[in-house]
C-alpha cells in the first residue's frame, strides 16, 4: 500500500478510528490505529503504537513494511478503546 492512501485516513478530520489489515507470514493480522497518533507513516513502513488506553503511551510498537497492508478498514465502533480528543 503506498504511504499517502493511510496518511490520508490519519488526517481527517474529524479523526475516525481505522485498523489496517496486514499479512503476517501465511496469516493476517489486523492492527487498530485509534488515534490521529496512533501511528508513523514512512516511505517504505508503517509504526504502528499497541495501546492498553488510547489516553496512555504505547505499550509498544509494531513495525510493518507497507507491501504487507493488504487494506485499510473503518472502525464502526470502538467500545474498549476511548477516541481522544483532537489537541489544538
């Protein structure tokens, strides 16, 4: 996927929560992305931030070529994670 497709979904505004569905090995997985924050866009790579609140700091980071993002899907509802509010 080329980095300006999910820089796009990170710069709405308002914000609306997206996950980006990835191959792992013969697998997928699929990592939310639920804050404007939540993530770093580079040319050939995607940081993706694991959160246990999306108020708190990353409990760690997930690093994924951006050949291995098959989409990007819209995150209807978000129950266990908070949306944090936009910063001036």
């Amino acid at each position: 996927m080329r980095p300006e497709e999910i820089r796009a979904h990170m710069r709405r505004k308002p914000f609306e929560p997206f996950r980006l569905v990835v191959k792992v090995g013969s697998g997928i997985a699929i990592w939310n992305v639920p804050c404007n924050d939540g993530a770093i866009v580079m040319t050939n790579k995607i940081l993706v931030g694991k959160y246990k609140d999306v108020d708190e700091i990353p409990l760690r980071i997930i690093e994924c070529d951006l050949r291995n993002v098959l989409r990007v899907e819209p995150i209807k509802s978000m129950k266990s994670v908070k949306r944090r509010k936009s910063e001036p």
